[in-house]
C-alpha cells in the first residue's frame, strides 16, 4: 500500500477533516490511492454518538421534539430519562 502510495507522488486526501489534519490528510492518502473511500466518513457521527454531553441532549431533543418548553420543563424531562439525576 506504501509503495502506491509513494509511486503517486504521496498523495494526500485534501478532504478528510480531523484534529490531526496532516495525519489524516496522509493516512486517507495512502487508502484513497489503494482504492478505500471516505476514510473517516463517520466521523462527525462518532463525535457526537462518543460526547456525553451530545448524545444527552441528542436524547432529551428525542423526548419531545416538537414541544417549546421551559428551561425548567428541560431540567425535569432530563431527570425524568435519566441524562440528570434529581
């Protein structure tokens, strides 16, 4: 797979995204050039799937979607599916 990669000028995948950009950039590289896509497609979804803070308000957002409630409406629906204890 190096070998590839360093025969097509080591290339780099402009599109990937990721706090290690240089790193990313060559390791979908060295994939893309190997016939691997969207490396790190998912990672967006694993951010927020792996944040705790995200998924909480993920689930408490799925409690009730389309109701406009009160702050302190939230912080009761938050106990009351178990994102915040009492």
């Amino acid at each position: 797979m190096i070998q590839k990669w360093i025969e097509a000028d080591q290339f780099r995948d402009t599109s990937v995204h990721h706090s290690f950009d240089q790193w990313a950039k060559v390791i979908g590289g060295i994939l893309l050039v190997n016939g691997f896509r969207d490396f790190l497609g998912n990672v967006e979804a694993k951010r927020t799937s792996h944040d705790p803070l995200r998924f909480g308000l993920g689930v408490l957002g799925a409690y009730h979607p389309d109701d406009w409630w009160s702050p302190l409406e939230w912080a009761d629906a938050a106990v009351e599916v178990g994102v915040r204890s009492p």
